[in-house]
C-alpha cells in the first residue's frame, strides 16, 4: 500500500508522530473495526476512526434516530430524525473520509449472527446500552478471539475497559458474572445522562482502538477505568482472571452463544 | 387521603419511559415546596417508576390509588 499525495496531507499529523508514520497510518488503513452501537458512544467512536483513517469501520444499530439521542449522539442532526441510525451515521462518515469503507448492520445483533459479524473484523467496540449486548459481544470475542473495547455510561459516571481473553486476560464476565438484578433501585433518573460524558468515554475507545491496531502504548487490558465527571477523577483498578469464569474460567458452562434477556425501557446510551 | 388540596394535575398516560419522569419532574420545578401535584399515569412501568424517582429526588408521595382500568393518580407534594 502506498499513501497517495491527498492522504499524506490528510494524514500529516499522524506520520508526525514516531510512534505512528507512515507504517502506522498504512496500518490503520488496513484495518476492519466492528462498533456495535452509533449512539452515545459509537458516535465519537465512529468519527474519530473515520477521521483517522480506520479503512473498514462496520457499524451496526437497529434503532432509528429520536429526537431524545441528539444531546449526545453527534453523529445524528436534527434533519436526521426517524432515519435508521446506521444510514445517518455512514452518510456523516463518508463526507469526512471517503477512503474509509463503512459497512452497516441494520438488523438487530443475535445470537445466531453475532459470531459471523464478529468473525469479519480485528477489533470489537461495545458502544451498546445493554447487558444482554455486552454478554452477547463479549462471548463472540472470546469464540472469535477478537479484542473488545468495552464502555459504559451511568449519569455522571463512566467507565472504560479492553478485554483480550484470547491472550489470556480476563473477559467482561470475569468483571459481571451475571445480569444485576433489575429493580434493585432502577429509577428514571438511571436514563439521564450528560450528552458530554458519553462524548468523553467514546473518544477513550477510539483512543483504546486505534492503540491496538497501531500496536503501540499499554491497552488497558485487564483493568477497569471509571471516570466522575462531577468531581473530574479518574480511578483505574485491576480486574482478575476469575478461574471460576463460566466463559473464560477453568470448567466453563458457556460453551457456545446464548441469549439473554433483558426488559428494559427507554434508556439508552 | 382524599382532602389532599391538589394544586396543579399532569396527565402522563401517553408518556413511556422515561419521558414520564420527564415530564412529571418539570411540572414539579414549577411548583412551590409544600404544594400537591396529581399525576395521572398508567399501570406498569411509570407506575413502578415514577414514584421511586419522585421519593428519590426528595418528594413525598402521599396517596396511589387506582382512577379506572389501568389509569391510577398518584399525589405527590414537593419538597
Ligand atoms: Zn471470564
């Protein structure tokens, strides 16, 4: 592969960098991404690979736009309104970098296609919203051994994590053994969010992302990173291999993909 | 409950969640503490919902009761 005369003005900053150049950006080029989710996370996620020249991002959301997502869904605009969220995302995408290959998903992700899509792509990004999801990408990941960028959001709060089980670390079961029990205190305020925290969390994935793919820096694997955006801390812990793990552990019950079930409301990220 | 002095009444039956609270939440801001407010709402989730996040923000919910159906009211006084 060979930069044209266009992408290295386009890509200028990044071969600046010793630890990207040209051999990096071409890498970056060359890479297929899976973002499950073009809301509040998959938003930043999407433009910043898109803007950096992430050559195949696929994309995948069943949901349409609503007015409700655009206080933190920045890569949907008002006009966008009752469009499926994969076609307002790709149209975006496209106008910032066409040399990206943006592939959409507009079918809901299941146990039955997880693992196909998965299949396709180096990387994983969980931008979803719900547990059944996270269980559903992370289990995919582990089968598939593919790396899974992993981020949640709750109000003021978010956090931040990369599992790579296939190179021995621990995987998202090992973090949430099991669905917390809804109902324990779920109220209406679970669904407010500050449209900026999404933003700020998103864009760590994207950083996360294109790390693994440029193969440079320390992922952070195998720990936990979670963000107060009241009190502007960050705090990272360790997360541990649980051998006892149903996925990952030494006598695993999840032998292949299952469904979980989930009721929820509105609430989304 | 019934001699409640209800000042201000919001019907939220065509709301879902968490537009529900939304909205319920807004009328309250409007309101003085000590003042009653009668919400309309249906059965299910936004009457799990509504009164656990009005008492988490504060408020009191004074009386539940079923209207018709699966319409209730509930009355909540603002803290
Ligand atoms: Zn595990």
């Amino acid at each position: 592969m060979r930069l044209t005369e266009e992408q290295i003005y386009r890509y200028s900053r990044h071969i600046l960098l010793p630890e990207v150049g040209g051999v990096g950006q071409e890498k970056l080029l060359r890479a297929k991404v899976f973002c499950v989710g073009v809301g509040g996370l998959g938003s930043p996620v999407a433009l910043y690979l898109a803007a950096a020249g992430l050559g195949t991002l696929g994309i995948a959301d069943s949901d349409q736009v609503d007015i409700s997502n655009l206080q933190r869904q920045v890569l949907h605009y008002t006009d966008d309104i009752g469009k499926p969220k994969t076609h307002s995302a790709r149209e975006k995408l496209q106008k910032l970098n066409p040399d990206v290959n943006v592939i959409v998903y507009k079918d809901l992700i299941t146990m039955d296609n997880i693992r196909e899509l998965v299949k396709e792509y180096d990387i994983v990004i969980d931008g979803s919203d719900n547990f059944p999801t996270r269980y559903l990408l992370n289990d995919a990941c582990y089968f598939e051994k593919k790396t899974l960028i992993s981020g949640a959001l709750f109000q003021f709060e978010g956090q931040l994590s990369v599992f790579k089980t296939h190179k021995g670390g621990a995987c998202y079961r090992c973090l949430y053994p099991e669905i917390p029990p809804k109902g324990m205190v779920p109220t209406c305020e679970e669904a407010g969010i500050l449209g900026a925290v999404a933003g700020t969390i998103g864009t760590m994935q994207a950083v996360e992302t294109l790390k693994e793919v440029l193969d440079i820096g320390e992922p952070l694997v195998d720990k936990l990173l979670t963000m107060n955006a009241l009190s502007m801390s960050f705090n990272t812990v360790k997360i541990t291999k649980d051998p006892e793990c149903h996925l990952c552990g030494e006598n695993p019950t999840i032998l292949s993909i299952e469904e979980y079930k989930e009721h929820s409301c509105d609430i989304e990220d | 409950m019934e001699n409640n002095k209800v000042n201000a009444q919001i019907d939220i039956t065509k709301e879902i969640c968490p537009m529900t609270f939304v909205k319920t939440k807004l009328k309250l801001e409007t309101m003085s503490s000590g003042q009653v407010l009668e919400v309309t709402l249906r059965e299910g989730e936004p009457l799990i919902n509504v009164p656990r996040s009005v008492e988490q923000e504060g408020h009191k919910v004074l009386d539940i009761h079923r209207e018709e159906g699966d319409v209730f009211k509930i009355l909540i006084e603002r803290c």
